[in-house]
C-alpha cells in the first residue's frame, strides 16, 4: 500500500483543483466529496486537508474567503483561480502522460 499512498498524496492536489472546477465548496465539503466520488479511494483527513489548502492559497491556486450563514458556523469557502485552472490543466496532462506510460511498462490493458 505504499506505492497509494504516495500516489494519493501527489494527486490530492489535482483532485482538489478539479473538485474547485465545478464550483467554490469548504474543506469539510471537499473532504466528503474525494472520499464519495472516489469511493473510498482517496481518503484525506482534515489534519492533511487543511495544510494542503492553505498551501495552494499561499502559491494563489486557490483564494479562500470566509461566509457567515445564519445558524452555523463560519467557513472558509475555496475557489479556483486563473492560476489554479492553468496548473489543472498542466496536471490533468502529467497525469494521463504518467498513467498511459505506468500502463504500458505494468502490462496493465485499459490505460
């Protein structure tokens, strides 16, 4: 299981961002939507989560901004910049390179 988890963590990035695509969501949200979508695949804790958002803030990825709604806490809400959309698209090419090669050498047929 070490060759996934290694592989979960260099794509967690690119997951978020594609997540972000679609529309501005929090960490809790985000969190949710990798494990549902993935079915379980991917599964990152709020301790991994929230370092790695605050890290794509910092590198303008991603701007965050807080929304008050009436009878719940505050949250920070996501959403992806011109930035962010073109480091999407530069991993969505590295990613299909990657898999397509992996494929290829593993003998593996569908990719």
């Amino acid at each position: 299981a070490m060759l996934v988890d290694e592989l979960k963590k260099g794509t967690t990035p690119l997951l978020v961002l594609a997540l972000l695509e679609v529309q501005p969501r929090h960490g809790y949200e985000l969190s949710k939507l990798l494990d549902a979508q993935s079915r379980g695949v991917v599964h990152i804790h709020a301790a991994s989560l929230y370092p790695l958002l605050y890290r794509l803030e910092r590198d303008g990825w991603i701007e965050g901004r807080w929304v008050e709604k009436p009878g719940q806490r505050r949250r920070r809400y996501y959403h992806i910049t011109a930035e962010g959309k073109r480091q999407l698209r530069a991993q969505r090419r590295e990613w299909a390179d990657f898999v397509r090669a992996v494929g290829q050498l593993a003998g593996v047929e569908y990719a």
